[in-house]
C-alpha cells in the first residue's frame, strides 16, 4: 500500500490529478490518500480509521473481497478528510496494515 497526507491544493492535483473530491479548506483539514493493488475489482473499502497511539497517528484501512469475479489486477484508491496535520507525524509502518 502506497499513502500519502496531503496538505494543499496544489500536493492534491500533483498526486491525483483531477479528481471529484469536493473542495477542501487545507487550512483545516488535510487528506490522507492512498492506493492498493488487489487481485480483482471486488474488493472494498471496509473500513478506514484515523486514531492517535503511542504518540503518534495510525490511519487503518480495511479491505475486504466481494463475491468473487474476474482476476484482473486493478488498483483500488481511498481517501479520507480529516482535521489538520502538520508535517508527517506517522512513524514508519504506521499509515496502515
């Protein structure tokens, strides 16, 4: 898995591109973006968390598998609003899993 805090416009269009993501007040708020590559078009976001732990963030993403389709390896993005952050505070490892 891949992921990414986003604190501009700008870091937003660099990364993603045009996107449909409404309009975001980054003086507020920043968005975690990130992606991962799955067997097949039926997995799901599940769940996504964004939690404070041992002095420091942790952003989980749970992917879970529909009923079963076609085997083609497709990419599966995900994102998240949230308040502020500042820099990067995720220690390594932390993002997700």
């Amino acid at each position: 898995r891949v992921t990414y805090i986003i604190n501009s416009e700008e870091e937003l269009l660099q990364l993603a591109g045009n996107t449909n993501i409404p309009e975001i007040d980054f003086d507020k708020y920043s968005i975690i973006w990130g992606y991962d590559i799955v067997a097949d078009g039926t997995y799901y976001v599940s769940s996504k968390n964004l939690f404070f732990e041992n002095n420091s963030y942790v952003f989980r993403v749970v992917l879970d598998r529909g009923e079963a389709g076609h085997c083609a390896v497709t990419e599966l993005v995900f994102y998240g609003v949230y308040p502020k952050i500042e820099g990067n505070p995720f220690a390594p490892g932390d993002l997700l899993y």
